[in-house]
C-alpha cells in the first residue's frame, strides 16, 4: 500500500470535473520515498512522504 511509514498520509480520491461540468473518478498518490533512518538505535528503511522527509520529527541514518 502507499502509505506513509511515520504519519500515515495514504492515497486521496476525488473527480476530474471538465469544462462542460462532468465528474470522472481520480486518485491523489502521496510522494513517497524510501528512506534510512535509526529507530531504536537501528537503521531501518522505511516508506516517508516528502513533509515528514523535511520535518524534524525524524533522526536521519547516519552513513557508512
């Protein structure tokens, strides 16, 4: 699933709604990358969006 490792933030859906008024189904997919990053003094790879990639609530992975 495309689902945010820290907040959660998941696919969004909604319409396309053209100029003569008509709704046809869409989806909003969350930029997601994958990461490393020291949980619990392990480096772990996991799934971030890009707000909490540039957030401060996360302890970057040190490289090696």
């Amino acid at each position: 699933m495309r689902v945010c490792d820290i907040c959660g933030k998941g696919t969004t859906f909604g319409h396309n709604v053209s100029h003569s008024n008509r709704k046809t189904n869409r989806k909003w997919l969350p930029n997601l990358q994958y990461k490393k990053i020291n949980i619990d003094g392990a480096e772990t790879r996991v799934r971030l969006c890009t707000r909490c990639l540039r957030s401060k609530t996360k302890i970057k992975a040190k490289k090696s």
